[in-house]
C-alpha cells in the first residue's frame, strides 16, 4: 500500500467558475484574436509610415525659416500714423514691417481681420499683398524661382493633409507645377513656414490618416463614433495579449494536453513563443494608443486662443522710425497693449559667436533675440516686460474657452482669473524643442514657459510676438503624453540615437504583424 508523503498537501481543486473559465479561454483567445485581426494589420502597416516618411520620404528644403536682418530704417518714408490716415484706417490690429520683392511695406491687421500691404516709401496699398507675400514666402522657402504656382487658397480650417498637428491657422496652401507636385503651407502673418509636401510625402500623409487615424470612420459618421471604434479594438487588442500571456506562459502545459493538434515544433510554437514577448510591445501600443484617443473627445482651439484688442490709431503717438531702440539690431516691431498702454514690442537680434549650423525638420532652433518694449506715447523703454506681458496673457488664457470680450480687455484689473493669486513656479524662455513637455509638436518659437502651483501643475507655453497661447500642459496632460511619447513612439530609445529608435520602433511593429498573421494561419487550418 503505497503511503502518503510526510507533509505533502492535498492539491487544492478548481472551483466550477475557474475550470469554466480555463475550458473556454483558449477560444475566447482565438475569437479575440479573429475580432482584431484587421485593425491590427491595419495599425501596424501604417505605423510602420512614420519612420518611412522620416528616413526615406522626407523631402529636403531649401529654407526652413526666414533669415534675421535688422529693418532698413531708411526706407520708412511715411510713419505708420500717416499710411493708416491717408488709407482712411482709423483701427487696427497690429501692424509689422516687412520686406520682400526688394520693397519694404507696412503689413497691417484690419479689425475684421484681413492682412493688408502699404509702401513704407510711397505709403500706397499693394493690390493681393497678401497672396503677393504669401507666394514670395513659398518661393524663398523652396528657393524656386522658375515653376508657376498652379494653385493658390486659404486654409481656415484642418484638412486630412494638413492636419492640427502643423497648428497654424490660417495658412495659404500653394501648389507648384513641378513634377514631385510640392504643396507648401505658409503663415504670412508671421512669415513662417508651417510644412511642406510632395507628392509622394501626400500619399504616405493619406495612408496613416486613414488606416492609422481611422479618418474614413468621420467620413461616413462622425469624430466620437471614431473614437469609440478605436478604443473599443484597442481595448479587445489589449485582452487579447493578456490572455495570451495567460495561455502560453501560465497554462501552457494543461492546453497542451488538451489540444492534440499542437506539435512541439512548428508554426503554433513559434506563435506561441514570440507571442509571449511581443505582447509586451502589443500592450504598450494598445494601452497608449487607447489613452492617446481620450485626448481627442475636444476640438482643438489652439488657433482661436490669441489676444488681439482693437487699437485707435489716435492712440499711437510715436512713429515707428522714432522710437527709441538699436536699429541695427531690430528685426521687428509691433504693438501690444497692456496695463492700459500701448507698446511697441521690439525685436532685437542677438549675434552667436557659434557659428550657424543649420537645424534638421524636428530639431527647430528659434533665432536668438532680444526683447524690448518701448511706450508707444511717451517713448519710455521697458526691457524687462516681455515676462509681464506673458503672465497676462496667460491670466487671460487661465479660462476653458477665449474670452468673448478679447477685443475690449483694457486692463489687468478687469481680467478675472484664478492664477492671479497663485505661486509661480517657473519662468524661462523656450528657445528649442529639446524638453519632451513641449516638443516639435507645438512649432511655436519662442515661447515663453510659466509654471503655477496648482494641484494639476498647470504650465502656460506663451507666444508674446504674437500674443498667441502656444500650449497649455497640465499634470493629466503630462501623463498622457509620457505614456504617448514612452509606449508608442519609444522615445525610451532616444540615448542610442533616431535611427536606431526608429529601427526598434519598426521590429516592434513588425513582430506584433508577424504573430497577428502567424495566429490568423493557425485558425484558418482548425477549420
């Protein structure tokens, strides 16, 4: 009679639910697998489009941004005062100086929000100055002098190829008959460039939109129904690869008895053990692919939130040519108002003794600068105001929507806002995209950064050139984008360099394709 171990324990026995849940989990698994297996390959191909457009389809350009030279004093004839009365304007905007075609005008923002052009020689108005610049800008930006512009509109709107992701509103769009078919989008507001697009760049921009982004779901229905689409697969992707691990790691042994057609070798152990290690990568996509989604329940109102009050020419008593500031380092000037006055916000040059190395699309440098306000009465310089001036604006910001009453603020006083009586954390001037709180995404520079103590760390990204909020980050906002930038872009890689993050980033993809395709395989022989 064979006698029981000293010691030994009675093995515990499954309860009815657990047997039940391990009976069916194997077809749970296949089934879940069977459910995702389009929006996986779907995901994965156009996934693998980024590194594609960012190593073999990215297109060189001439000019990535406008060179810096001081304003040719001598060529302001007529102060902005007079072109304005002999225009019969009596307000504006704002108003800059700006040069092209070998002519210097005064590029003025009408209260309806129009861009116009005046001679500062002659003080008459240029006829399609804005489409004029706007042509010029490309032209200089591609360095093509010789291929027609075969197509010109105004953007005030996203569209699939120009997405949100280049923020500037409005751009002129110019298509050039040339045979890579370049697109170019500029802002002649601030004389930048937002992107640029050949041909085969546009198809790549078509495919991710598509099947990445799932823009053909808003095409028969609508951006939430989108949304839901993609959480709803992510979410079954996810516990798809959660069974899996289940399956293949923790049970494999009592599912190995059980099905009679899994060999020791073959297709079903290698789905199996690669499946084991590449769920890691299938979660991370699924989990902050998914969280990513969350953040698109709200339209985007980036390019509504700027601060443009309607100023009296009247009020402006200094002529341009007159105030007081280094001409042969001022790059620009226009106006703001603040604290009930006026300002010239001046623009200075500062020359780098390193000599200038020309930044890659993604790496953006904005040119040093120095930043002066100068009283557009009493001529009175302000050096040190620039930092002020962002902290208003962010007070004015500080609401969930722009303020109604954007065009009649005139004061600090009338501005209600609760980061008036909380601590600064932070202040400092964001010249490049290095930090990933704010990165490439946001384009605008330089911006000021302005941290509060509150719970959520609210931080303010502020444009003061063009009174513009460039971005607003909080704690949640953080979150989402760590887990964006670490799980699904693997910015984790970045100390081994951009290629070879993009190299991971492609293998990851690949390999959750592989197993994806390898499991489709195995059903379609249980059949």
């Amino acid at each position: 009679m064979e006698q029981k171990k000293v010691g030994a324990k009675p093995k515990k026995k499954d309860s009815k639910l657990v047997k039940k849940i391990k009976q069916n989990m194997y077809k749970w698994h296949r089934t879940l697998g069977i459910i995702t297996i389009i929006p996986i390959i779907l995901w994965c191909l156009s996934g693998l489009m980024h590194p594609f457009m960012a190593h073999f389809f990215k297109p060189e350009i001439a000019n990535e941004k406008l060179a810096t030279m001081p304003i040719d004093r001598s060529q302001l004839h007529f102060s902005i005062q007079e072109v304005l009365q002999k225009n019969g304007i009596s307000e504006l905007k704002n108003f800059r100086i700006i040069s092209f075609n070998n002519t210097t005008f005064y590029q003025v923002k009408t209260v309806k929000g129009d861009l116009l052009y005046f001679n500062t020689v002659d003080a008459k108005p240029l006829a399609n100055g804005d489409q004029k610049y706007a042509e010029w800008l490309s032209r200089y930006f591609l360095d093509d002098q010789k291929n027609i512009v075969k197509n010109s509109v105004i953007l005030t709107d996203f569209t699939p190829q120009y997405k949100y992701i280049n923020r500037y509103l409005p751009v002129y769009k110019l298509t050039f008959d040339r045979p890579d078919g370049m697109e170019i989008y500029v802002e002649t507001a601030s004389s930048k460039l937002a992107t640029y697009n050949p041909v085969s760049r546009q198809f790549f921009i078509w495919f991710f939109d598509t099947f990445h982004n799932w823009s053909f779901v808003d095409a028969i229905s609508n951006n939430s129904l989108r949304i839901i689409f993609m959480i709803f697969f992510l979410s079954i992707i996810i516990i798809s690869a959660l069974s899996g691990i289940f399956i293949y790691g923790f049970l494999w042994k009592q599912f190995k008895k059980i099905d009679d057609l899994s060999p020791k070798k073959g297709l079903r152990n290698y789905h199996r053990q690669i499946g084991i290690w590449i769920s890691i990568f299938t979660i991370a996509f699924g989990f902050s692919g998914a969280y990513h989604a969350t953040t698109k329940w709200k339209p985007y109102t980036l390019s509504k939130m700027v601060y443009e009050p309607d100023l009296k020419s009247d009020k402006i008593k200094i002529a341009p040519q007159n105030v007081l500031t280094d001409w042969n380092r001022l790059e620009n000037l226009n106006l703001i108002r603040f604290n009930d006055s006026v300002y010239y916000r001046c623009q200075l040059i500062v020359k780098d003794k390193k000599p200038e190395v020309k930044e890659k699309w993604g790496k953006k440098k904005s040119p040093k600068s120095e930043i002066v306000y100068v009283n557009a009465i009493t001529n009175k310089v302000h050096p040190k105001l620039d930092f002020e001036y962002a902290q208003f604006l962010s007070f004015y910001f500080s609401g969930d929507a722009p303020k109604a009453s954007c065009c009649e603020v005139g004061s600090n006083s009338e501005i209600e806002s609760s980061l008036e009586d909380t601590r600064l954390l932070e202040t400092k001037v964001i010249t490049d995209f290095k930090s990933e709180e704010y990165g490439f995404a946001n384009k605008r520079l330089p911006v000021v950064k302005l941290a509060y103590d509150t719970p959520e760390k609210i931080t303010y990204f502020i444009e003061t050139s063009t009174s513009r909020l460039a971005a607003v980050i909080t704690n949640s906002n953080r979150l989402e984008g760590y887990s964006f930038a670490f799980l699904h872009k693997f910015l984790f890689m970045d100390w081994a360099g951009k290629n070879i993050r993009d190299l991971t980033t492609v293998l990851a993809a690949v390999s959750v394709l592989a197993v994806c395709v390898m499991g489709f395989i195995l059903f379609l022989k249980k059949k």
